[in-house]
C-alpha cells in the first residue's frame, strides 16, 4: 500500500484552500473507482443540515423577526414596532435587573465556583487514599437534573421541616428562608447552582492536570520550587486552556440559567433573584406578549454571541486547539 | 511529593478533613432527603437531621405503586433514548463527512456547527414553541426530540470529527481496494471503529435529554407525556404541604441518574473533557 489516499491526507494535513482542488483531483484520478461521492456527501450531510437549519437557526431567526412586532403569538405578527420592543426592554427596571444579576452571577462564578474546583481538582491530584470516591462523590450532582436539584434545595434549606431551619435553630441564629429574603436569594440560587456544577469544573480541572506530564513539576521542584511557586508557575499556565474554556462555559450557562432559577423561586421574591431566561418566559409563555419576549430572547443571543466572539479573539486565540476556536481559527 | 510514603501524615488527614467536609456538603442534602422520605411531615419538623422514628414506607410505597411515576419513567427514557439515536446518527454522518470528505465550504459549515454550541437553548425555545405548534409537534414526543437532537449536534459532531480524524487513512484506502463504498466504510469500518467515541457522545446525549426541562414544560401540555423534571417540579407544586412525600418523589426521581451515572461515569467525564479539549 503505497499510494496515499489524497482525500483522506487532504482533509488532515492540507490547508483549507487546496482542500476542495484536492479533493476533486481525487474523485477524478483516485484508483479504485467511487460512484457516487458527491451523492454520498449529500446523503450524510442532509439530516444533520435539515435538524440544524429548521431548528436551531430558524427559531433564531422567527424571534429575531418576532421581536419588530407586538404580536401574541397566535395568527401571524402584524402590528410591526420597530425597535420598540428592544427600547422598552433596555427601560425596564426587571430586565435591567436581570443584566445587573446576570453580571453579579458571573462575577461570583468566576471568583469562587471556578477557584473552588481549581483547588479541589488540584487536591485530588494528589496520591490520597480514597481519592476514587470523593472525585465520584463530588462529581455526582452533574447528573441531576437542575430540577431535582431545586426542588431538593427547597425542601432542605425550607425553614420548617428543612435541615436549614434545623442548623439556624440549633446555632440560635435565624438563618431561615434563605430563598424568601431579596436579600440573600441570590446568593442562595448561587449556592444551589454551585453545588450542581463544581463538580464539572473539577473534573475537567483534574482531566487537565493530569494530562500535564509529572517530570514537568518534578523538575520544577528538583530546581528548588516551593509547591506554590510550582503550582503557579508551570501548572496554572498548562491549565489555561481548560481555565479559560470553563470560564467560558461558565458564562454562557449563566446568561442562560433558567430551570433553577424557576423552580427554586421563580424570579422572586419581587424579582429578586430573576434572570433574562425567567424574564422572557414569564412575558413569553404566560403574559403572551411574544413579540417582547422574542426581543429579549435576541438581547439573550447578542449578548452570547458578542461574548463568545469577543472572547474567542481576545483570550482563546492562543489555545490552537481549544473545542470552539479549532474551526473558526481556520478562516 | 509525588508517592504516599514520604507525604507526612498530618498533611494528608488535612487533606482527607477537606474532602470529607466537601463530599458532606454534597452527600447530606441527599441523604436528608432519602431519610426525609420515610419520615412523616410531623417527624420532619421534630426531627429532621435524624434517623426515622419510627420508619414509614408509604411515601415511597405510595410513588412506587402509582402509574404517574412509571409513566414519567418511561416518557423519560423514551424521549433520551429516541433523541440519542437521531443526535448521534445525524452527527456521525455529518462529522464524517467534514473529517473525510474534501470539498468547497466544509469549514464554513464545520463552524456553522460549531457556532451553535453558543447558542443558549433559552434563547430559541420561544421561537421554537411557535415552530412547533406550526408542525403540529406540541404534546407529540417529537416535538422534544428533534429539537434536543438539533442542539445536540454541535458538541456531538465536534467531538465525533476530532476521533474521526484519528483514523488513519490507509484504513479507508484498504476498505476501498476491498469494494467499500463511502457508506460501506462508513457503515462496516468506521463506526465500529468509533465505538469508545459513540459510546462518550451517547453518554452525554443521554445525560442532557434527561435533565431537560424547559422544553418538555412547554411542550407537553398533556400530562401523560410529561418527563420525570417536569413531573417533580409538579409534584412539589401539588403536595406542597406534604414535604415528606415531595423528597420521596425527588429521591426516587434520582435514583435512575445516579444508577446511570455509576455505569458510565468514564464515559461522561470523557465526553466532557473530550469536547472542552475539541
């Protein structure tokens, strides 16, 4: 087996302009002959196409138009406004709101969630007795559904028959209703969300770190290193990648959060702890206001996409492979 | 600092304190919550942090026996199960094709695909809704399986692609002098080949339809097709007095995700790793 398959070599090794010369000249002089290549091309690429255009691009286009009319979502949109339903949610107070707790989410994400599963993911790496179980243990709440996880949460921190009610009576403090106070809902949603999804930051936290090679921080230690310095010096930066893929992740889950927030309070008390996802459900789905909705929906979108390109030229463009940027760094 | 034995003791009970503090805070709340189930509400106000006094099993009996929880079961597996199939087949099509195949505007299209995994579900799903009682899809199982396969596609295809193109290219080569077509190969080599990759993207298929909420809630207006999340939060809305059976519904509502989860833990872990790494 001499010949190499061009095709196949092209589509690993050859930049992205010669690929389609190359691929051609293959159909045309490849040995063996390949009936139908194109047809084949077309056939495995339908379905996925046909899913993708019809139900992620499309909707996003309906709410895009959606959004220039005031429409109740029955019959077809008609009463078109223009930006107004954009104008009006960048005036109101909840929808303000929303951005202001969307931004404190993050803020608090990114200090103590993120941070937090750095360090376990870093204490885990070390030779511990038992190690196997506390990473199955931390790791577990990832498959709950964040349903089951805010409903448990309901009941465990309720100030009657929960064990937060339990804990504040037994330190004399008043320590109840976390999620009835606009004070703390916030961070009580916060809380409840950690505990969700620490346990995949950890993970993809270890996943990294043990793929950094041992000589590496051996050396750093032969060379007279502290373990801080060598923590902080040759691990974090291997770990950058994976950091600033989970920030991201990190971000765009939180512009998104809707299902723990709904269960656990939704929105409340007196939009307290309400997000953009609860904001345009509550107009979409229950007040019928569609057109609005829609145009909340859009700000939820440009928000995600202007973070992600943003982010993706500024802080992952180092990272040659980093999971978004493979694709997009090629054009 | 590398092997157990010159680690010194107290930094390594310091350690395991740590974790064991840790793993409290995720093991208590569940625990509460399995003992909560066979207490009444009267022992849950009393006694909460305790061991039952005495055991009571109707409220798990009671779930157990009823239809509405099986129902919830199966629609559950159904949907995760059906919504896999269509993701995972779409997606293995699609990645070969942009591992293998070399023609005009791949890259464009691979990127379109992978643009999507920025998409937050939350901003589609009223639009989404609209479409959806336009094809007659509302209380239709479909209805949440097309669209949870369509936002599957992304991470699936990316990491699909990647394994993809792990496979060397003589294996396609000797495939082709042995009469294999593109759907040949497809078909009889690469997906065997593919099995530990397929096996990682099913996971995480799996896991995602599972804890799907939003969709199913405005789907399904029937109740019969509702999934096991929509049916807990309305369960905790119906017995809203009756904690202690609202943590029974809620742990046996667990159950299936642990169980699953400690069969393919490898699985998912490497499917979340695999699509962060790309």
């Amino acid at each position: 087996m001499t010949r190499p398959s061009a095709v196949a070599d092209a589509s690993r090794a050859a930049p992205a302009t010669h690929r389609s010369a190359a691929g051609r000249g293959a159909a045309r002089r490849g040995g063996p002959p390949r009936p139908g290549r194109r047809g084949a091309l077309a056939v495995f690429l339908t379905p996925a196409l046909l899913l993708f255009l019809s139900l992620v691009i499309a909707p996003i286009a309906v709410a895009g138009y959606a959004s220039l009319y005031k429409w109740n979502g029955f019959g077809l949109p008609e009463n078109f406004v223009g930006l107004d339903n954009y104008t009006r949610a960048l005036a109101d107070p909840t929808f303000r709101g929303d951005l202001w707790r969307g931004f404190v989410l993050i803020v608090l994400s990114l200090t103590v969630q993120l941070p937090a599963a750095l360090g376990l993911a870093m204490l885990l790496n070390q030779p511990l007795r038992g190690r196997g179980v506390y990473r199955l243990v931390f790791f577990a709440p990832y498959v709950l559904s964040e349903v089951t996880t805010a409903v448990l949460f309901t009941l465990v921190l309720s100030p009657n028959r929960g064990l937060g009610g339990a804990i504040s009576r037994w330190l004399g403090a008043d320590a109840g209703a976390v999620f009835a106070d606009p004070d703390t809902v916030l961070f009580a949603v916060f809380l409840v969300v950690s505990w969700k999804y620490f346990g995949l930051y950890m993970m993809l936290f270890l996943a990294a770190r043990q793929g950094i090679p041992k000589e590496l921080s051996e050396a750093a230690a032969t060379d007279g290193a502290t373990a801080w310095q060598a923590f902080r010096h040759v691990t974090l930066p291997l770990l950058g990648p994976t950091i600033r893929i989970s920030v991201f992740l990190s971000v765009i889950g939180t512009i998104q959060l809707f299902d723990m927030v709904w269960v656990l309070t939704g929105g409340g008390p007196i939009h307290a702890s309400e997000t953009m996802a609860v904001t345009m459900y509550q107009y979409g789905f229950r007040r019928f206001e569609v057109g609005y909705a829609s145009a909340i929906s859009i700000v939820m979108f440009l928000l995600s996409l202007v973070f992600a390109l943003t982010y993706q030229r500024v802080v992952l463009r180092r990272d040659t492979e980093g999971a978004l940027t493979t694709q997009g760094a090629q054009r | 600092m590398t092997s157990p034995t010159n680690a010194p003791r107290a930094r390594r009970l310091v350690l395991h304190l740590v974790c064991v503090a840790v793993g409290a805070l995720i093991v208590v709340p569940v625990w509460f919550g399995v003992l909560g189930g066979f207490k009444d509400n009267g022992q849950l106000s009393t006694n909460p942090l305790g061991w039952p006094d005495p055991w009571i099993t109707d409220n798990y009996t009671g779930i157990l026996g009823s239809r509405v929880f099986w129902r919830q079961l199966g629609n559950s597996v159904l949907i995760a199960v059906t919504s896999t199939f269509v993701v995972v087949g779409a997606a293995a099509m699609a990645a070969y094709v942009f591992a293998r195949f070399a023609f005009r505007g791949r890259e464009l299209l691979a990127t379109l695909f992978a643009v999507g995994l920025m998409f937050p579900f939350a901003v589609a799903i009223l639009p989404l809704f609209v479409l959806l009682r336009g094809m007659g899809l509302l209380d239709n199982p479909l209805g949440v399986i097309l669209p949870q396969a369509a936002f599957g596609l992304p991470v699936t295809v990316i990491i699909l692609r990647q394994f993809f193109r792990t496979i060397p290219g003589e294996v396609e080569e000797a495939a082709i002098l042995d009469g294999c077509g593109p759907f040949g190969f497809f078909w009889r080599v690469l997906l065997p080949m593919a099995r530990p990759a397929l096996a990682t993207v099913s996971v995480l298929a799996i896991v995602t339809s599972w804890n799907n909420f939003m969709l199913p809630l405005v789907v399904f207006t029937d109740q019969s097709w509702w999934t096991l999340p929509v049916g807990v939060q309305a369960f905790q809305g119906q017995y809203a007095d009756d904690t202690a059976r609202v943590l029974a519904y809620v742990v046996l509502s667990m159950v299936p995700a642990l169980g699953f989860y400690a069969v393919a833990e490898r699985q998912l872990v490497g499917g979340l790793a695999g699509s962060v790494k790309g």
